[in-house]
DNA sequence: TGCAGAAATTGGTTGGACCATTGAACCACT
DNA sequence: AGTGGTTCAATGGTCCAACCAATTTCTGCA
C-alpha cells in the first residue's frame, strides 16, 4: 500500500512532506473517506521526525482536508490536488446578533446565486436528490411540528452541491455552526422556520422548470422570511448578552 | 427511543491554547504586526508542551492569522479576536479556466446582494463616495482607452463598503488577488471588459434610486458580461497548458 | 565611532517515551 | 445466536530533552 514514498530532501520540510502526500494521494487514487498511512509510517518513510509529520496534517486539518481520529486513523475529507488554491479567509466578529444577520445576508447572496445556477445546470440525478431532500424535509415537518431543521439544512446543501460549484457548499459549510447555533436555539419564537416552509418547495419547482430567475427570486424570499423570524427573536428577548 | 443525546465534548488541548492566547492578544491589545510570546514561554505559562504550542500555532499560520520568523519570534498578520469565523476554502487546480469561474460566480453572488443592500443603506456619504469612483473611472477609461482595472476595482469596493456589511469586503478582498491575475492578463481579448462599463453608471443610478431589485439585476448584468469575456478569451487562447 | 565576531534568542527538527481512544478479537454467560 | 465484558494491538495526542539554523543583540577591538 505504501509502496510509493519517496524521501524527502529540500528545506521547508513539513511543505515538503504536504506535497509528498499530494503525490501520493494521487498515486492511490485516494478519495474523501479514503485513509492514509499512518503518522509514524510516513516519517519513516518520508525520514523526518513524527512531529514534523505531524505540523504538516496540522496544516490540512486546519484547512479542513483531513480528519485525524484518534486510535482510527487519518482520513481525507476531501479531494486533495497537487495544484490547489487555499484561500483561507478569517472573518471579524460574529456572536452577537449583528453578527448574525451579517452571515445570514452572505446566505442570502449565495443561496439565491446557488439556486439559480441549479436551474441551469442541475442534472437529472441532482434534480432527483434535492427533491427526495425535499420530501424528508416536509415529511419531518409534518411529522414534528415545525421541527425540521436538520432536514432543511440537507435541503439547501444539496442544493449548494448541485450548482456545480465546490466553492458554495464550502462557504456555506463554515457558516453553518454560526447559524445552527440560533437555529436550535429559536429565541422564544415559536413558529420559528415556519415561513419559509412554503418557499422550499417553490425553490424546487423553479428548478426543475429550469427558470434561474424564478429560482433566484423564491430564494431571496425565503431568507428574508427567516430574517424577519431572527428580528422578532431578538425583538422578543433582549439579545444584549453577547456570547 | 429518544436519540437526542447530545455529542459529547472532550478537552481538545491546542484548541484550547488558542483560545487563550486569543484572550491574551485582546488582553495586551495587540495588532497586526505585534509581537507574541516565544513558544516557550507560551508552554511554561499555558503548562503545557511546547510541540502543543507549535500545533497550535501551525493552525493559525495556515489560517494567515499569524508569520512565524526563524530567531526572530512569532508576529500577528491579522486582527484576531476570540470570536471568528474560519473559511478554509480549497479550490482544486485554482490556476486554470474552471476554477476563475467559480469565484466569478461567487463574486457575481455577493456583488448583486451588496448593491442591492447598498440602495437600501448607503448614507448620503457613501453615495458620494461611490459616484467620486465612479467618476474617476470613467475618466479613466476615456483617458487610458478602457484600461481601468484599479479605477474599476475601487468603485466596487465603495459599494461593497457601503453595503454595511464588512464580511462583504472581507471576502471579496481575499478573493482579489484570484481575480486580479486573470484581470492583468486579458487572455487576448483586447477590449475586456469593455462590455462591462455602462453597467457601472446603471448600477449606481438604481442605488442613487433607492432601487434594490434594479440593483440587483444591473450587478446580474455586469457580471454576466464579464463571463463573456472570459469565454471568450478561453476560446480564443487554449487554455489547456496548466501552470 | 564603526564594525566584525561572539553570544544569546527563537523558531525548526529530531528521537524517544508515555497516555487516551479506538476497534477488533476473544470470551463467558445467557 | 446474542449480549455484554475483557484483552490487546494500533493510532493519534502529549510530553520531554536535546540539537540545528536563522536572527538579533551584545561586546570588544580598531
């Protein structure tokens, strides 16, 4: 299995060892979920220390490529390529409610650009994952009450997945601890996500008729019906405690 | 069976480390360019090792938070605040066609969303603001004969400041230097971004307006003739020697 | 005063050790 | 056959004590 690791010879060693396990990711042909060698095989095989080894998957775990379980494994995440462009963006400010909105107005802009490139694009296969998303998700919320919100999160990824697109689904994926955060908290508003139920299901159509304008339009409603919501929340309960 | 058991959390020790050197930063004030403990202070004080401090402080040089300079010590690059939202974005092959594509589509997302919340909140400051770079593009591209790519840059960027919204400028200036490549390099087309130039001045009358939807639809339109260009400098140059 | 060289500082790397978690194999009992 | 417990090897996580390499600071001589 680990027949194709060459040593290491120039300085910057743990870049070094980052490109050799490009190559050799490439070499096996190793997807996400695929498991590569373990740290104390790759320094021997690589000659440099464990702890080097180490500070390199450091780097790809923080750029979300891997997944390090311990006493597993270490597990690609996603697709890794020589040639790859990080853009690794930080952002300001973002557990106050202010915050909040900022995020959700970047959503918004994705979701509705997301959704339009979906009616353009989307396949047959595609098309059909989103609406067996769809179903779960106004099935669940049927049967829950309202409660549907991981369901409705699968919703709008499949979407983001079916714009043809990575950079959409992975933008989207680091906002999704901020949002999920008010979302299972739901701010004393009841009926919270409810208005935008009906939306979720005009998006689709849009899609499947193959109308990017339409689409763009539904997904603009639904997020400002989830706007409004988040504005009675905080109007209902004072959010003057940051954190 | 009620399966609502939440995950269980576990201390995760460099994370944690982090987060207190997040607290110590904000604690001495510190800015870009500030300088931060030596690793081995940081592992005495934080009581732990120093290969921890090291991982930790691999994580945020990969995020761009933080340079580390051999004998000299480690330095801050940006503002970091306990608080933050992390976007590890990957793009495979960033260097050929596809993958300007698919930062043009995010541009073309957050570029309709901010003109549209800028006719919404632009103050008559930013208003001001916008139309002096407006102005001043348009001078240019009448002096220089349609080179007014910084010129062009800047009035975006006034809309984008003025959207009141800072994660749109955020994003879109680390997005910059992506663009900006292709942008310097007019892939043979010799009029790029000719096309481009009347949407400008429409954009900024439906934000002047007080017009979101037209703002919206005008930043669609520009974009949209920029994706022209591109295709057709794609078609015009073979783009298929990468690097 | 100016500057070359020594010394101290600091990040980079190494090797080895031990801990904590995981997962598979195995076993006892029902 | 299945359930639960135990053992054990594999693997990532942490720690330590050095040493290397680049940089900065200090020192002493001209």
């Amino acid at each position: 299995m680990t027949d194709f690791l060459p040593p290491i010879q120039t300085t910057a060693r743990d870049d070094a060892v980052l490109k050799a396990l490009a190559g050799f990711v490439r070499q096996e042909a190793l997807g996400p979920g695929g498991k590569l060698p373990t740290e104390r095989i790759l320094a021997e095989r690589l000659k440099v220390s464990r702890n080097t080894v180490r500070e390199a998957l450091t780097r790809w775990e923080g750029l979300g490529l891997v997944e390090r379980r311990q006493g597993s494994g270490t597990y690609l995440k996603a697709a890794v390529s020589p040639d790859m462009l990080h853009m690794p963006l930080t952002l300001a400010g973002g557990n106050d409610f202010a915050g909040l909105m900022s995020t959700l107005e970047i959503r918004r802009a994705l979701e509705a650009e997301a959704a339009a490139l979906c009616a353009i694009r989307a396949g047959k296969a595609e098309l059909a994952e989103i609406e067996r998303k769809l179903d779960l998700m106004e099935e669940a919320f049927q049967t829950r009450a309202g409660m549907s919100s991981d369901e409705d999160w699968e919703f709008h990824q499949a979407i983001f997945r079916a714009s043809g697109n990575p950079l959409f689904e992975q933008i989207i994926a680091a906002m999704y601890e901020l949002f999920h955060r008010f979302w299972e908290h739901p701010l004393g508003v009841r009926d919270f996500g409810h208005a935008s139920f009906p939306y979720h299901r005009t998006i689709f159509n849009c899609i499947a008729a193959r109308d990017p304008d339409g689409a763009r339009a539904e997904a603009l409603k639904l997020i400002a019906t989830v706007e409004d919501d988040l504005k009675r929340g905080a109007a209902n309960l004072k959010l003057s405690d940051r954190r």
